[in-house]
C-alpha cells in the first residue's frame, strides 16, 4: 500500500464559479438553506469549488473552505473500502460468513444467519431490518451485532443501515481496535485526509446541522459510524472520491483494479458495495450515493467514463433543499445525473 499523500489544486473558472454561487444564493434563499458546499472535480484536480452561508440559520458565522460537513450514508463506501483492504489482507474474504467471523457467537445467532457473509452485508441482501430498535440504539456495535444475528434474515434488497454496523463490527473483530482507528490507519492516512471527525462537527465556529427551521448538534449513536457517522471537509472528501476514480482504471492508491471494480459492481437492484450504480450496455458508468441523518444531507456522483464528479453538502434535509441538488450539479460537472 502507497503511503504517497498529494496536494489538491484548485482551479476554478470564474464563469463556471459565478454561476455556481448564482444558483447556491436562490437555493438557500428559495428553501431556507442555511449553508451549502458544492465542488466539481476530476481525477486530479478540484475544478469547482464553492461554499456560500452560516454555520447556524440563526448565526453570522460564515461557513469556510475547510470546514467539515457531516455526509451521512456516504460513509458507507468507505466502509466498504476498508473491508476490501482487508479481504486484500487476507483476513477474510467476501465470501466469509458470520458464524466464521464470530464462531464463540454463532450459536446465539438464527441458522440461516450463520450463513450471511460479508457481500451481503455491504450491498443490502442480508435480510436485515433497516435500523436497530429502541433499546438496541444504546449497544454496542458486538451486541447490536448479536440481536441483529439472532433474528431470521429476510429475502431479497432491503437498504439497511444495520448490516454495516455489523460490517463494522466484523472489522473490530478481525483488527482487535475500534471501526474509528481502523479506518483512519487503512483509509485516511494513505490518502491525505486529515479532516475526519466522528459524529457532528464540533466547537464554537463548527457547522450545525437542522431539523425542522431550528440548528442541531447531535446525530445517530455512535454506532451508526461505519454507516454514515463521520464528518470532513469537501477538499478531503474529494480525495477518496478521486481515488475511487483512479482505482476503477487501475490507478488507486488503496486496492488493486479488481478490488475497486468489485465495489462497483452492482448486486442486486443497482447496488454495489457502498455505492448505488448505473450500467449502460453492461459497463459500470457512474457511481452515486445520498446520505444524511435528517439533519445534513450530502450527495456524491462519480463518473466513471468521463473520470469527473462532483460533492453537494447541505445542513439542512428539508424537501425543498433536496431539490435544489440537481439544478446545483448543473453547474459542477456535465451532463449530471
């Protein structure tokens, strides 16, 4: 594994970047955003790189080029990244079931759930409920693995935010440390990426995130994290999306071709592993994926063909928000999606 760390360069036409502001201004103006972040980028290079409002609805704290946005679900592929740099490792393979993983635990789990193995956790097809439940909520990321186990997996694709906290826990499992050490020593380290924090952005100039008009500091429980409870910064996000990029032609620093390939690689109902996919003519085109905590929301679209994408950061979710996301990728890359 490369250890090289490189240096984003920003060049942003100032056509393109006026534009950008133009539509981010009535955005937040037409659905009450209180902050956004958008950049356009290729395979080496940010193209576009815009941030426009406060911290807080109610504040005068402008928003900064390096400030951290919390993204959610898009945490999900690099979860699912890391798992891969451990099936490289040898320390398991895509095919390694629960009851392998967690053999003094199997007997506590449902027989056919001693049969999930590690693809279906990461592409949704375990049979898993959605979300852990009440009480569930306060365990930990071992216990919340061994109740969620113990039930019998349904059939077929169900968005599960569950089989990765159990993804997680099969990674605290095969590294003896937490999912939060982990993917800092196997994922951000090699990249560059400085920026990541765990939960919501913290201290007196930190974004907040909003529900319902009023600004919010809190999110899911902390084992929620290798689903979607992470934050970092827009230049930073942009270095794992370019290596996804790079990595899908045979050019990442993380994992060989094949490795990446099989992340986007659709399994069932246009999912891979972390990523939502698109197929034209049989051949993985762009990658995509939308997360957000009811709080945030953020958006990721890669394109795998014309190797280019662009991020959308909001702290807000409202529905009027959302819809701004396509009118603003206009503005960020070609063609978008």
């Amino acid at each position: 594994m490369r250890l090289l760390i490189y240096a984003l360069v920003f060049l942003t036409d100032a056509a393109t970047a006026g534009e950008v502001a133009k539509i981010i201004a009535e955005a937040r103006i037409a659905a009450n955003i209180p902050a956004v972040g958008a950049t356009g980028f290729d395979s080496e290079k940010i193209t576009t790189f815009e941030i426009s409002g406060t911290t807080r609805i109610d504040g005068t704290i402008a928003v900064k080029t390096q400030s951290v946005w919390h993204i959610g679900s898009d945490a999900k592929a690099m979860t699912a990244t890391l798992m891969a740099i451990l099936v490289e490792k040898k320390l398991l393979n895509w095919e390694t079931t629960m009851a392998e993983i967690f053999p003094k635990l199997a007997n506590d789990f449902h027989p056919n759930a001693r049969k999930t193995n590690i693809i279906q956790l990461l592409s949704h097809t375990a049979g898993l409920p959605a979300n852990p439940k009440g009480i569930q909520k306060k365990l930990s990321r071992l216990e919340v693995t061994i109740r969620g186990l113990a039930q019998k997996p349904t059939g077929g694709f169900l968005y599960s935010n569950f089989g990765y906290i159990i993804a997680g826990a099969v990674i605290e499992k095969l590294l003896d440390t937490t999912w939060e050490k982990s993917i800092q020593e196997y994922l951000f380290k090699p990249l560059g990426i400085k920026s990541v924090g765990f939960g919501p952005p913290k201290g007196a100039t930190a974004i907040h995130g909003h529900w319902k008009g009023k600004p919010m500091n809190h999110d899911n429980p902390p084992m929620y994290g290798p689903a979607g409870g992470l934050h970092l910064s827009l230049s930073d996000w942009v270095l794992f999306c370019q290596d996804q990029i790079k990595g899908h032609h045979g050019n990442g620093k993380l994992l060989t071709q094949n490795s990446y390939q099989k992340l986007h690689t659709p399994i069932r109902s246009n999912y891979g592993l972390g990523w939502g996919v698109k197929l034209e003519n049989g051949q993985v085109v762009r990658l995509q994926h939308d997360g957000s905590n009811t709080m945030w929301y953020a958006r990721a679209q890669l394109n795998l063909i014309e190797k280019q994408g662009y991020l959308i950061t909001m702290n807000t979710a409202g529905k009027k928000a959302v819809e701004w996301l396509p009118k603003i990728a206009e503005t960020l890359v070609p063609n978008p999606e």
